[in-house]
C-alpha cells in the first residue's frame, strides 16, 4: 500500500459519491497532498475555487463531525514535516521533486497491471483507435497517435474541437471503433467532458489517462487510470500522464500480434530513405 500523502488523501476518498463541487474540493488537497492537513476550512475553499460551507459539506460527506475533525484526521495519518535545518529547495527544484512524487505515485498505481493491461487490450482491439486531446492535453495525444500509427493498423487523432468534432468521432464509430482513447489534462476544457458523454451514447467504450481519478472527465468514462500532474511552475508539467501513455503503448503492442513486424518493417524502411542520421 502507498505511503505517500498523496496516494493516503486518495485512499480516503475512494468509494464515496461525491458532487462535482466536492470533487473539486478532492483533487485540490491530493495536489497539495503535503500542505492539505494544515489548511484552514478558509484556505482549502480559496485553494479549490469554492465556498466554506461546501468544504463543510465535503468533509460531512466523508463520514466526518466537520471540517475540523477531518483535518485532525489527516494531521494525525501525514508525515513529519521536514526538518528545520533542512536545506530549502528553489521553485525550480520543487517543481521536478514534485514531478519525482507524481512518477512514484505512478508506479505504485501500476503496482496493480491489470487496468493498464485491460486498456491495452481493448485499445489494441480498436479498429480504427480514436485518439482525442484537446489544449493542454494536445500533445500527449499527439505523441501517442505518433507511435500507435507505428504498431496499430489505423490511429486518428482528435487534437481540434469545433463542431466536427462529433463528426469524427460518428466517422471513427462507423468504421468500426468500438473504443476511444482520451487525455484529459487541467484546465479540462467543456468540449472534452461533452465528447466523452457523446462517444459513450454513440457506443464507444472511453478509456481516459486524467491528473486525477475526480477530474470532470470521470463520469464518462469507463475505464480512467489516473497520472498527476505537477502544480509548482506557472504552467502544469505533464511527466506522469506522458510515461502513463507510453505504458498504455507498451500494453496495446502485447495485444497485437504483429506488432514487432510492423515495427521491423517500419525501420527497414527507414533505413532504405536514410531517414534518420545515426
């Protein structure tokens, strides 16, 4: 089982319903995992963009007295802090040690294969493999189309929104989609969210890569595997959801058999244009 703060916040908000707002509440404190225990009722409702009173609500909702006794909670299940004679680290620093906790909370999800595993099957089985993203979640899309079109006989990539939008996801589901692969990435844009609820209507199993098992994409999708992402510069960095998708590549290549094949022929090819400068 994971120790590290994070991974315990999202442990003790599993299995209990939560309200878009309280949701917001939630995915608030695992990104200020270390800080979370230490916030007024005040502070986490400023921090999540919300009221007081629906912190109050949030921690009623988890089975607590009120906000109060769910901070002692926390207090009493955090770590140490650091010690005071610890050296600090700059915003630079903090930023790639949060991205080294955001990887080692990665691995310890992927501790337990069989969801990525499961992704890989039903997205190797896809034929043709949607693949949407849109923003900031654009390129990892990107990135994973790239490869995929390497090993997977047909890959389109959904990284523009607009009204055909839902056109290409109908053309996909016509030829025989039967999944939709999404990366999801703050700020989660409203025509994501509405793509995914449209794709599931239209029969399309959705398998989402999310910052968060309580982002806005969670309720229309089938199959979300979490990767956080890093909050310490002025814009997010994307290391876990990038390595998450190279594992989902790694886990479609086992469910299609002549993966290896196309990749060799892929580089003879290559070889034979001089495509690359060794």
């Amino acid at each position: 089982m994971s120790d590290s703060p994070a991974a315990r916040l999202q442990q003790l908000f599993e299995g209990h319903r939560l309200t878009p707002t309280q949701r917001r509440i939630a995915h608030s404190m695992v990104r200020q995992a270390v800080d979370a225990p230490f916030l007024s009722s005040v502070e986490l409702a400023e921090l999540a963009g919300v009221s007081q009173p629906s912190v109050t609500r949030f921690a009623v909702a988890l089975g607590f007295d009120g906000y109060p006794a769910l901070r002692r909670h926390l207090r009493e299940v955090a770590p140490g802090t650091p010690d005071a004679g610890e050296t600090p680290y700059n915003e630079y620093q903090q930023a790639v040690r949060g991205e080294i906790e955001n990887l080692s909370r990665l691995a310890e999800i992927l501790a337990d294969p069989e969801p990525v595993e499961r992704a890989g099957r039903l997205l190797a089985e896809s034929r043709p493999l949607p693949v949407l993203g849109l923003r900031a979640a654009s390129s990892q899309a990107r990135g994973f189309a790239y490869f995929a079109a390497k090993v997977h006989p047909d890959v389109r990539l959904l990284d523009e929104g607009g009204t055909m939008l839902t056109d290409r996801i109908d053309s996909a589901r016509s030829a025989g989609a039967s999944t939709l692969l999404c990366f999801a990435l703050p700020r989660h844009p409203r025509e994501v969210v509405e793509a995914l609820a449209y794709a599931r209507t239209a029969g399309l199993t959705v398998v989402t890569v999310a910052d968060s098992a309580f982002a806005p994409v969670a309720a229309h999708s089938d199959l979300l595997l979490p990767a956080a992402v890093g909050t310490g510069l002025a814009f997010d960095t994307v290391c876990a959801p990038m390595l998450l998708g190279r594992v989902l590549l790694e886990a479609m290549c086992d469910g299609l058999p002549d993966a290896q094949a196309r990749l060799e022929e892929f580089d003879a090819r290559a070889a034979a244009r001089g495509l690359f400068v060794e």
